[in-house]
C-alpha cells in the first residue's frame, strides 16, 4: 500500500509568458503548486497536487510526475493562463484564461489517509472560499500562500486588494506565507517586524515573511530571519514558493525556528541562481548551509 503524502497540495498549475519591455517573450509553465512541489519532490518529501489543467494543456503536469509527485488533475473549463507583462514601473499581470474554482468536495482526494500538511496556493481571490479553507483546517494543518487573496481580476488585469475575510481566515490557517508587498496589504506595515506583529495580533500562529533580503519567522511567538546568500539573481520566478516548500521540509524534519530559517533562506538563494523550480536535493542545501552561513544542520535523511 502507498504510504500517504506528507503535503496535499491544491492550486493551478500555468501556463504564463513573460513579456519583457524589449519584446522577448518566454513562455513557461508556472503556478503555486509547480514550484511548490517541485522543490518538496527534490528534497526528498512525498506530494500530492490536486490541480485543474485542461486536457489539451496535460503535458505541463508530467515535470511534476517525473520527479514522483502524484497528480490529481479534476475538470475544468481551461488552464490558467497568464501574461506576466515587465515594465520599468514594475510587472502587471494579465489574465488570458482562468480555470474553474475549487470547491469543498475536492478534499476527497486527501482525506484518506490524511497527509502531514495541506497546502493551498490560490492565484485569484476567487479559487478557494473560507469554506474550503475551514474543511481543508479539519483534514490537517493548513500552509497557505496567501498571495492569490490579494489578487483580484478585473477584466483582464489583476489588482492588488486586501484579503477581505483575513481574521476568519487566521482561525484556520497554522502557517501563513507572504511577502512584504502582501504583508503592507493585509497589515499597512512595512517594515519586517510591524508586519509579524500586526499578524500576530489578527490570530496567526506561525509566519513566514520573505522579503527581498531574506526570510523572517514567527513561530510561538519568537522570531528569526536569515538573509538570501547569492550572488547573482537569475531566476526570481518561484521564490516565495520555493521558501515555502523549504520551511514546509524543515518543520517536516522537525528542525527549530533559527535552523528552519536558514534552511529557508539557503534553499532559496539556490534556487535564484538559477530559472525554473530548485533543482537539487536536501544534501546540497545542507553543504550550502555550512559553506555559506556557517551552519551545521546535520545529515541529510529520508522521510519515512
């Protein structure tokens, strides 16, 4: 019998082109759950994706299969798909084709037996509801991106809003992944340390907050940071992601709130080096660790 997933995880997996200002354009595949589970996969832990992919789009889901994920793909009308258009002011999204919500009787497909974690990586305000999320809390410990909530699509074109139902939403969440740009949204701070403790306060147990200098935890109430160690950025495409599935791993194996940081923190400076999800294990992280933060976080071993 198939031991069960240590994460289940729900989002769409993408196609999206990035649209740069001198005309190139590079399609890639893409999405929460993509880069997400692609990192897991690679550091040795077990997942589950439950995506919706149109037919004809299939092929984009085989990555993932490749590296041992499982793959639940349900119907839909289309694939998600997107345009990342860069700008000198910055990068707007546009919305080619939008796949159909997720709905509660969805975690049927994780419920027996329950994993160690479900991770939800909404991209729009309007693929998971507070429902889902409460059922999704009763199944197992719920890790949630929460970017696609401070994404509302408007035409074709995405704006940036507060996440509307956010105090509910805290009581059933046990880790919150965000940035700094998400976290001035839901909170009106800035600053790392104002962004904890306004979550903190609005019921969030465990935090992770990454900004463009590195990672910063809370967890029971205590906090740690770590900075990225890297030298040239190469691939920012899939870095909250990637230090998601990092912290994911660590609380996996166990590790406390500074080793889970710098963990963290390694893991993504290694996936910046380089376009596309992270593409090595967990032995390497740990000799980056050492050789880069001058920490020993032990040997690598595999989740039974």
């Amino acid at each position: 019998m198939q031991p069960p997933p240590d994460v289940c995880a729900f989002g769409y997996i993408t196609r999206e082109w990035e649209v740069y200002p001198d005309g190139r354009v590079r399609p890639i595949i893409a999405g929460p759950p993509y880069y997400f589970s692609a990192a897991l996969l690679r550091l040795g832990d077990r997942v589950r994706v439950v995506t919706r992919v149109a037919e004809e789009d299939s092929e984009i889901l085989e990555e993932i299969r490749a590296l041992g994920g499982e793959i639940v793909n349900l119907p839909t009308k289309a694939t998600m798909k997107s345009r990342l258009l860069y700008r000198p002011g910055g990068r707007e999204i546009e919305v080619v084709s939008r796949a159909d919500p997720f709905r509660v009787e969805d975690l049927r497909h994780c419920q027996s037996p329950p994993p160690k974690f479900i991770y939800l990586g909404p991209l729009t305000t309007e693929d998971f509801s507070l429902e889902f999320l409460k059922e999704a809390s009763r199944v197992a410990p719920v890790v949630l991106d929460v970017q696609g909530f401070t994404r509302r699509v408007v035409g074709s074109r995405v704006e940036y809003v507060d996440w509307g139902w956010k105090e509910e939403g805290a009581k059933h969440v046990s880790i919150l992944k965000l940035d700094d740009r998400e976290g001035k949204l839901l909170t009106g701070r800035a600053d790392p340390e104002g962004i904890l403790k306004s979550l903190q306060a609005m019921g969030f147990r465990e935090v992770l907050l990454t900004t463009s200098w590195g990672v910063h935890v809370l967890r029971g109430g205590e906090r740690a940071s770590a900075p990225y160690r890297v030298r040239e950025v190469r691939g920012r495409t899939g870095r909250g992601d990637t230090a998601t599935a990092a912290y994911v791993h660590a609380r996996l194996r166990g590790w406390g709130l500074r080793e889970s940081a710098v963990f963290t923190a390694a893991a993504t400076s290694v996936k910046l080096l380089e376009p596309g999800p992270l593409r090595v294990g967990e032995a390497e992280i740990l000799q980056y660790v050492l050789k880069e933060y001058g920490v020993r976080l032990g040997f690598p071993s595999s989740n039974t």
